[in-house]
C-alpha cells in the first residue's frame, strides 16, 4: 500500500476476484460466495474503503451528504 493506495483493488474497494458482486465467478469452484472476500464484495485488503479526494468530501458535506 503505498501512499494511502490500495494495489490490490486498484482504488475501487471492490473485490478483484468476484468484481465486487460477492458471487462466484469460478466455474471449477464449488459454492455460490465469493471465496476471497466471503460475498461481501469489498476488497480483502482495504476492507472496502476508497480514499477520497479532500475536495470532494467538502462538495459532499457542503450538500449535505456527509
């Protein structure tokens, strides 16, 4: 992980394997989950969380988001 980056998912928090869906993309593997992240669909590295940009967690509390 460098500078805050997750190489793994890329940034995105999803699961790499499954795409973030949680389902099984593996036809050779039995089971209807996902069996890196269990079928939560989140990235096992950074447990789903995507850094964001400083600006916009400012555009988002400004409209009320927070």
């Amino acid at each position: 992980m460098g500078g805050g980056k997750c190489l793994h998912c890329k940034q995105t928090g999803r699961c790499p394997d499954c795409f973030g869906s949680g389902k099984n993309t593996h036809f050779n593997v039995p089971g209807d989950l996902c069996e890196a992240c269990k079928g939560s669909g989140k990235c096992v590295v950074c447990g789903g969380r995507v850094p964001t940009n400083p600006i916009t967690k400012l555009m988002l509390w400004l409209r009320g988001d927070d």
